[in-house]
C-alpha cells in the first residue's frame, strides 16, 4: 500500500496506527528473512509510538505511517551501525533532524535498514551484516548504498524509507529495485545527525513507490536546519500540491551521450521509450550535448575520497583491521591523495556548474537512464554494458557522479523491465526546483504502471 493511500485509510479511521505498525511488523518478520533489509526493528519501541497516537488529532500527513530508516541515520535509543564493526555498539542519543521531522509529522519509525559500510559502496553487501538482496532475484544485489531501504520499500515491507545520497546511493538501490527515489538538491534536506561521507556531497533521500509518496515524505524532511551549516535555509515549496498539472510544453533536454557506449542497448531502449512517453503526455523533447560533464567523475572523486578519510581519520589510525576490505582501500586511497586535490576539485566543480546551467538554460529538465545495467549477482565485480566489460562502480559513475557533483535533484523513476529486471530513468531538474522532477516523474506514473508491479518476494 502506498503512502497515500496508507495516511488516507488511517485519517479516515478504516485503520488505526497501531494496526497499521502491527502490519508492518509483521511483513518485515514474514518477508525480510530473504532480503536481509533490516539491521534491526524497533518492535516494542513502535507499538509504543502508534498507541501514544491513537484518538489523538492527526499530527501531520504521515500520522501512523510506519517508516524505516538507513542505519546511518540516528534515531534516539537505537542503534546507528553503519554496517560497520566499528560502530556496532554505537547508540544514538538523540533524532536526527529528519527522522525529528518524520516524528512530528505523524510517522512511526520501525527498524533500521542495511546499508553498505559506512554508505560507502554501492552494492550493500557488508561483510559484518551480510548482504541486502533485491526482491526481483534473492541472488542479485540491491544497489546501495541505500539498498536495505530500496529493498524494503519494493518488497512492501514499509510504505516508505530514508535513504542516503552521496553520489547515487538513493538513486542506484531506487533504479535496481524498481521504487521512486530522490535526492534532492544539496541542502535542501539536513544532515545533522547523519554518519557522514562527504560533507561537500552527502545528502537525505526518501525512497518509496510513487512519486506523490516521495514528495510527501520530501515535503516533511526538508528545510534549513540552524544547527547544520550544510543546509540551505530556502523556503520549501509544496510539493504535493504541485505534482499536478501535467507536463505540457515541459522542455526536456535528453541527455544523448548516456544512452550510447557502455550501456546494455536494451536498457537504453526501455528508457527510450519511457522518454517517448514523456513526449506523448505533451513535452517537448530534445537532445543535448552533455559530454562536457563527464569531467564530474574525477572531480567528484577528488573532493569526496579525501573528505571521506579525513572523517574517518580516528578510526583509520586506530582500527584499520575492522573495515571491510573494499571500504577500507577506498578510504586509504583518501589519504594517499594531496592537499591541494580538495582546492582543485571544488575549483573545477564551480566551472563545470557554470557548464550545466549553460546547458540548462533553454531547458526544463534532463533526462538519462540511471543506470546503464540491470542489477548484478551478487558477488559479481565485472559486468557487461554495451559491449564492454568493467567494473561495476565503474559503470554506474559516469550516470549518476554529474548531478550529485554538481548539487542538482534527480528523482528515479521505474520506467520498464530487462529481462525480469527494473529499469530506471533519471530526471534531473535545476538545483531547488526538485518540483518539476517530481511532477514530471507523477505525471510519468499516472499514465503508466512500472511503479505500480510487485516482485515476486513481496509480503
């Protein structure tokens, strides 16, 4: 059941909280021993919230909604693992600004969910916590590193998720579990409270089956948070009430390069027909000549893989041994590179955003797939896209590294199926217009149904 239709049914007194985190409680023991979503539940802790909310005036629009939460995010009295050896007796003492957010519109908070270590991969296969698995195949990864929540939300063990985002891991997890997902504009959500990987890119996504959840949900979180530097104090624009409308005369720009070179060809076709689509609801739709933000794939790494070490810089010294093997080379990589490799990557970030709004201007939104494959089995490092055969992380850089590099929103929308396997479409707006994403992506969904199928190991 979608958001919506959940927060409706609870409004209107056909269920009550309580019924609704029983529910959940319940799809979560029934389904999540294949998936490994979860890294922990917060039973007792939720029944307790949604009784203190029944016959209660309805808090917020998430009143009774049973939610879950990357496990890199705090919530009081829980544990915040990171999937990481290091962290796994971590407690938080307080909510972060989201999930305080999430709270005090209504929402019940039912577990934690599994991540890649330290939200630092994009597979979630931690070695201390096991891997999360993608409903559409139990052999295949999720994506990550939000993964446990791409995972939950697409197999109904919760309506909705926050996920994290640093440089497609809202999006990727999204893509391959065939869920809505976003990553907003840099700032536009706050990170206080959040394990953090990079401070210049990092930010809070939600991940659930529609889009007009995923603006429900955004419209909550979003905002300024005085106590977070990173975060914008812009006013935050009602989302819900703009999804409608349609897209008429929209301007989409399809960003040529993505759908050529290393990219399955029939995923590339499944999202050219999406685009197709965009055009028949009444856009107008144009290729653009994107290569210039190719450059982004360095530059992001530039700034992120030094920051990230410098977060970790205690540990790195004092317990090198309990990190996984592939987080542990990326954050050594980190330490290895100059001090002058932060200055020139923020120095060329500036000069490539000024590319993008050059190449924005006459133009609504973008359009790409979000990622150039179907999800990998597990296990499986190389993998063939257009003919060429490269590393996973490798593949998946050159569709998502652009817009999070330089700050943009982007919301993932299932757009069709590769053998038994979801497809996804990028749509990337101007930075704090999430709006027009969403309400292209809402339209998209009301006239189609590839958000709307279920995989087989759906409870």
């Amino acid at each position: 059941m979608t958001i919506t239709a959940l927060a409706r049914r609870i409004r209107d007194g056909e269920l009550s909280p309580r019924e609704a985190v029983v529910d959940a409680l319940a799809r979560i023991e029934r389904g999540d021993g294949a998936l490994n979503a979860f890294i922990s539940v917060r039973a007792d802790e939720a029944l307790a919230e949604a009784e203190a909310l029944a016959g209660r005036e309805v808090r917020g629009p998430l009143h009774g909604v049973p939610v879950a939460i990357k496990d890199v995010i705090d919530v009081a009295g829980a544990p915040t693992t990171a999937a990481s050896k290091i962290l796994v007796d971590n407690i938080a003492s307080a909510d972060a600004t989201v999930v305080a957010r999430l709270r005090a519109a209504g929402a019940v908070v039912v577990g934690k969910l599994n991540t890649h270590e330290f939200a630092w991969g994009a597979t979630t296969t931690s070695p201390h916590f096991g891997p999360a698995r993608n409903p559409w195949d139990t052999e295949r990864i999720c994506g990550g590193s939000s993964g446990g929540s791409g995972a939950a939300v697409a197999a109904g063990l919760v309506p909705g998720a926050l996920g994290t985002d640093t440089a497609g891991s809202v999006r990727i997890p999204a893509c391959l579990c065939g869920v809505t997902g976003v990553r907003p504009s840099l700032g536009r959500v706050p990170n206080r409270g959040v394990v953090p990987v990079s401070w210049t890119f990092d930010a809070v996504g939600p991940l659930a089956r529609t889009a007009e959840d995923c603006a429900i949900l955004l419209e909550v979180i979003a905002g300024g948070d005085p106590a977070d530097p990173t975060s914008v104090g812009a006013p935050v624009p009602r989302y819900t009430e703009l999804l409608a409308g349609g897209i008429g005369g929209l301007r989409v720009g399809v960003v040529s390069h993505l759908f050529e070179g290393a990219i399955d060809p029939r995923v590339a076709a499944t999202v050219e027909s999406a685009v197709s689509e965009l055009a028949a609801l009444g856009a107008t739709v144009e290729r653009v000549d994107a290569r210039v933000l190719r450059e982004t794939e360095v530059v992001q790494q530039l700034i992120m893989l030094p920051e990230a070490a410098a977060a970790h810089l205690p540990w790195l010294r004092t317990r090198l041994a309990d990190y996984g093997a592939d987080v542990r080379g990326r954050l050594l990589a980190g330490l290895l590179l100059p001090g002058t490799a932060v200055v020139t990557g923020q120095r060329a970030r500036r000069r490539l955003y000024g590319e993008a709004l050059q190449l924005l201007r006459g133009i609504d939104l973008l359009v790409a797939p979000e990622m150039p494959i179907v999800a990998p089995r597990i296990g499986e490092d190389l993998v063939e896209a257009g003919g060429s055969t490269l590393p996973y992380r490798l593949a998946l850089m050159p569709y998502n590294s652009p817009w999070s590099c330089l700050g943009l929103p982007v919301v993932s929308v299932p757009c069709g199926f590769v053998d038994g396997l979801p497809v996804g479409m990028a749509l990337i707006g101007r930075r704090l217009d999430e709006a027009t994403a969403l309400r292209t992506a809402h339209t998209f969904q009301q006239a189609t149904d590839w958000h709307g199928r279920s995989p087989p190991e759906a409870a």
